[in-house]
C-alpha cells in the first residue's frame, strides 16, 4: 500500500460564508441564520417570564386593593348607620294669659336620637337617687316613685299636677334619626321657679341602646361630668332578638 492510497479525501464541506446549511454529526443541517435567530430569542424567553411575574404582581396587588375596598366600604356603611341617643332633663315655663293664674312650670326627661341610624333600645331605667330605686321604664311602678320623689323635693304631700305625659322606651323598640320625644314630663302649677332647676336631678333616666351592627352604648341624663352608669351594658348584641319586639318612634 502506497502513501497515495493512505490519504483521506477531502469533505465537501460548506462554509459560513457559502450559505449552505452547516451539517454537525447526528444533527439536522442547519444555517448561520436560524444560528443567528436562535440566538436572538434567548433575551425574548427572559423578557416574557419577567412580564409574566409582573402580570402576577399586579394580580395580587389588585386582589389586596379590592379587598382593603371592600373592608373601608364595610367601615363607612357601619359609621353611616351610626345612632347617637342623647338623654336630658329641661324645664320650662308656660306662658299665662292671665298674671292672676298661678304659673305652670314643665319638667321633662327627653330622649332625642342625633345620629345617622335608628338606635335599637336593649334596656332602660328610671333612677331615684333619693330612695336609691332602679326601675325598668316599662315597670308600672316607674311614674308613681317619680311623682313621689318629686313630692319629696318640693315638699308637698301632693303635686298640684296640670298636666303629665308618661311615654317610656322598653326593650326592642327603635328610634329613628331625628326622634325626639319626653319620656317623662310633668306640668306643676304655682311651683317656686328656682326649685325647678334643683328638681330635674329627682330622677335619672338611663339607656342600653344598639346600632344595626350590633355595637351597643351606654346613655343616661346626668351631667357628664359628674355621669357614673348605672348599668352595664353589653358592648354587641344580636340585632334581631332585639328587633322581634319592636316599634318604630
């Protein structure tokens, strides 16, 4: 065997600058082109997974919005029916046509509802300090200790009564925005007018009342200053064993 027969032809091959396809052993051909696109798509592939976490970020950062949406929503609707009873003593004097009849002085215990919703009653008393007497307002025996320890005060055996009104709030009834009315009012005639003033502390009244939310407040008719409850109240109640008694004042 001679040194001509030892020789390996030369491969056809193609080069970069031919254009043809570049064969690589157990590969299919392929081009300087589809090299190059290759290549190219890398920096894509990257671009669309960080789109895609950024898409995933704002899911969720939308999720905690709505949800933080719908939370304040819940907290303005809560303040929005908000009830805010408001319990006081007052008297005044009624204006006589005539100077030789003895004068009628009034004195009132006032319930008045100042909020944005109805304000739902879960108890209420009537208080005599004098005998230290709890009453429910409802209880039958509410007016007589009140026309007796106004009796006591001015120290009369019997009120010289023109006039009374008796319109308590019981358990389950529901005030609406802007109701006011006088639990407790009584018309006396020919009374010292600077007794009257003194007079108003014969009694306290005092309430329990909810929101339609079930958040429940103390309120009673002291001077806030001097205001120690005369009851505890529960600070949530079910609305709707409240409600199931109710009525609309």
């Amino acid at each position: 065997m001679n040194d001509k027969d030892m020789s390996i032809p030369e491969a056809d091959c193609a080069t970069p600058e031919s254009g043809d396809p570049t064969e690589f052993p157990g590969s299919l051909p392929v081009s300087p082109a589809q090299l190059h696109v290759h290549v190219k798509e890398m920096p894509k592939n990257k671009s669309s997974w960080f789109l895609s976490f950024a898409a995933l970020c704002i899911s969720a950062l939308s999720l905690v919005v709505a949800v933080f949406g719908v939370v304040s929503q819940s907290r303005t609707g809560a303040l929005s029916a908000m009830p805010a009873l408001s319990l006081y003593p007052r008297w005044e004097l009624t204006k006589q046509e005539k100077t030789s009849e003895p004068q009628i002085a009034t004195l009132m215990w006032k319930i008045e509802n100042t909020g944005l919703g109805p304000a739902i009653v879960s108890a209420s008393e009537l208080y005599i300090p004098s005998t230290r007497q709890h009453y429910s307002m409802g209880d039958q025996n509410a007016w007589p200790a009140l026309e007796e320890a106004l009796s006591k005060h001015f120290k009369l055996k019997k009120l010289p009564i023109a006039g009374f009104n008796y319109d308590p709030v019981v358990p389950g009834y529901a005030v609406r925005p802007g109701g006011e009315w006088p639990l407790f009012q009584v018309s006396l005639r020919g009374v010292p007018v600077e007794s009257l003033h003194p007079a108003l502390e014969a009694a306290i009244v005092a309430v329990c009342y909810c929101s339609l939310h079930g958040e429940c407040f103390y309120q009673d008719s002291q001077d806030p200053s001097k205001r120690h409850p005369l009851f505890a109240c529960s600070e949530r109640q079910n609305i709707q064993t409240l409600i199931r008694q109710s009525g609309i004042k």
